[in-house]
C-alpha cells in the first residue's frame, strides 16, 4: 500500500462514520479467536483534501463493513447494517470488487473508461478512501463507491454467490516472511471464497510486484478446479487493461518485475 504525504489532520479526527483503527495489540487479541488478519491495523494521517473528501461525502459513497472482532466504542461509528448495492450505487449494474484500493487512482481510470459497470473500492487504509472519493467526486464519476474494513467479512457475509463481474487484487501486502505467509490473501479458501461470489465468467485479476508471492499466485489459483486462466501463465502487460499506479512505477524503478494473472469462473 502507497502512504500518503499531506497535513497533520488525522483521519480519526476528521470523521464520525470510521470506526476507529486498530489498537497495535489488537492482531493478538484477533489472533485468539482464531482470526488471521491479510493486513496491518494502522493510523494514517490524511491530506486536506482528503479529509473534507471524508468528511462531506462518506454518507453518500461510503459503507463501513461489519466486523465481529472489531470494537466500536460509540454509535456513530458503527458499521452499516447490511450491505444494499442497489441503494448503494443507485442501480443495478455488473460489480467489480477491488481489494485493497490503495490510493484509489487505478480505481477511478477503470471506472471512468467502464461507465456500464459500478466499482467498490474495499480498504483499510482511510486516507486512500478519501482520495478516492475525492477522485470521483472531481472527475463526477457516478459508478465508484468505497468500503473500509476487512473485505473477507465483506465478502463472507454481504456478497451474494454468483454476483460479482469481477474482483481485482492489485499489489497486495506480500508478507515475505515465511512466518507471515499464513497471512496472503491469495490462498486456496479465499480464493475459492471468490470464485464462489463470481458470476460464470467473471474474472479474478491479481497483480504483484513480488516474484515468489507471484509464483503462489499461479499454483494456487491453477490449483482452483472452477478457474480457468486467460493466459499461458502469466497475463502479458499489454493485454489486462489495468491502469500504471505510483506503486508500480516504484516497483519497476527498483527493478521488481510486474505479474499479472487473470482468471475466469467456469461453469459446472
């Protein structure tokens, strides 16, 4: 995930509707009820732009995802009580889940050359919120919406089988500690957890700029009896149509090589 540069205006000052971020012990405390969590807990500090983003436009584009280990100290901060898409977006339309959107700028140049379908940005990473919203609402993009917290509840829990387009997983945190490896998103159950929330045909599109965490990817998800992959291998760059982001301009200036992998669900 990219940090972001900006004023010393923290994002839990700035808006009532986020529950507040993880305490540096809740991990363990997670951990004891047997919950591994994909990502770190962590504060940031949001821009200006960012913050009034938060602060004027969460009730419109936001959605905090419920988490049974998650303590909400008050009211307002409490997630949302069901996820609605339709009132979310204000329409019907095909679904694309990003996870971990990061700073949001492949999110917003995917939706705005993808008006047709609606684009629900999922991270942890408050900051990356705003500056999404804060891209949509600037380029008047009426089809992205954002989702703080732990996607996999998302998913588990909100997402209908056989209702997404698509889900992207860009540049995901590598944990390249053998110990932490436990903790990748792209595992056997989560990914069949996705494909299950896949309509026949959608696509899984992940990317990574770690080549062992790469070479995982494409065990795990050819090991997948209901993925089909698109391509020999890996996807050539030319041909998935994902966006440049700063962090993977960053990967490539310090020479990390880029994989991308695109698979699609299969039918019975």
């Amino acid at each position: 995930m990219e940090t972001v540069q900006g004023d010393s205006t923290t994002v839990d000052a700035i808006t009532q509707t986020q529950p507040p971020q993880a305490a540096p012990h809740a991990a363990e405390r997670h951990a004891r009820h047997g919950l591994i969590r994909t990502f770190h807990p962590r504060r940031g500090r949001a821009s200006t732009t960012q913050a009034d983003a938060l602060t004027r436009l969460w009730p419109v584009y936001g959605y905090t995802i419920p988490d049974p280990h998650h303590d909400y100290h008050t009211p307002e901060a409490a997630p949302d009580a069901a996820f609605d898409r339709a009132a979310l977006f204000g329409r019907g339309a095909p679904l694309v889940l990003e996870i971990g959107c990061g700073m949001g700028e492949a999110t917003a140049e995917m939706a705005a050359a993808d008006p047709g379908r609606d684009y629900l940005g999922a991270d942890v990473h408050t900051p990356g919120l705003g500056n999404l919203i804060a891209l949509a609402e600037a380029r008047g993009l009426t089809n992205v919406r954002v989702a703080r917290g732990d996607v996999l509840f998302l998913l588990r829990d909100s997402i209908a089988p056989g209702s997404l387009a698509a889900v992207h997983v860009f540049f995901p945190d590598p944990w390249p500690k053998a110990k932490h490896h436990k903790r990748r998103i792209i595992q056997p159950d989560t990914v069949a957890l996705i494909r299950d929330r896949l309509e026949v045909g959608g696509v899984l599109h992940c990317a990574t700029d770690w080549a062992e965490y790469a070479e995982q990817m494409l065990e795990v998800l050819q090991a997948d009896p209901g993925l089909r992959n698109r391509y020999d291998g890996y996807a050539p760059r030319a041909a998935v149509g994902r966006p440049l982001t700063g962090y993977e301009r960053r990967g490539l200036r310090d020479g990390r090589p880029i994989a991308d992998l695109v698979f699609e669900k299969i039918g019975h």
